[in-house]
C-alpha cells in the first residue's frame, strides 16, 4: 500500500512538471535593449532612440517579416498626444522617425497584417 502511494505521488509529481503551464514559454529578454511585451505569440521589443522609436518583431527569435505589415505609434505624455507611421525596415524591424518618448510616457502600438489582423501593444515608460 505503501508503494503504491508512493508511485502514484511520483506520477503525480511527474504530470505536474510536464504540464503545459511548466513547458510554456518564459518571459522574452530585450534582444536591442528596448522594452519586450509577448502578445499574440509574438515578442514586440519597442527601442526608444534620441529622435525615433525602433519595434523589432520575432517569432520564438526567429524575425518576423514586415513588408506586409502597417501601423503606427501614439504617445501620450505630458498631457499631449502624438501619433507617428511605423514603416518596414528590414526583416523584423519597424521604424517611426521624428518621435521621443520621455519618461512617464504611454505608448500605444497598433499594427495590421496582410489578412488584415489588429495587434495592440502597450507600454509605459
């Protein structure tokens, strides 16, 4: 009886470290030393530079293409909004030009794929 519990508290054990919770996937790292948010099973790292804003988009690290992709960046602080074009530059890349984020900032990004899907990523800085 004894063993018998004792297998079943092993298998048990064993179940609760191959479930799905345990094997998913961990919390992305900056690869460009920006800010990572994972949303619809993509990693989104915004990068704030002195005049633009770089988005770069993978898919398990692999580069995501964004040829077919649009979208644009709001920002909101200091009590004013700015909305900037994203555009393609290069595999996995998105850039806006003219563009600060302070400290304090919300960043909204919005992007549309080819089939014409909505992605939202939010940020504080």
């Amino acid at each position: 009886m004894k063993k018998q519990l004792v297998m079943v508290l092993l298998m048990v054990g064993a179940m609760a470290l191959l479930s799905p919770q345990a094997l998913s996937h961990s919390a992305a790292k900056p690869q460009h030393g920006g800010v990572v948010h994972s949303k619809y099973d993509l990693n989104f790292e915004l990068v704030r530079e002195s005049d633009s804003v770089s988005l770069y988009l993978d898919d398990h690290g692999e580069p995501v293409a964004t040829t077919d992709i649009t979208g644009q960046i709001m920002v909101l602080a200091g009590g004013k909004k700015s909305e900037v074009r994203l555009t393609a530059a290069g595999t996995g890349k998105l850039v806006a030009s003219d563009v600060q984020i302070p400290d304090g900032a919300k960043v909204v990004v919005t992007l549309t794929d080819k089939s014409q899907q909505v992605m939202t990523v939010r940020y504080s800085f």
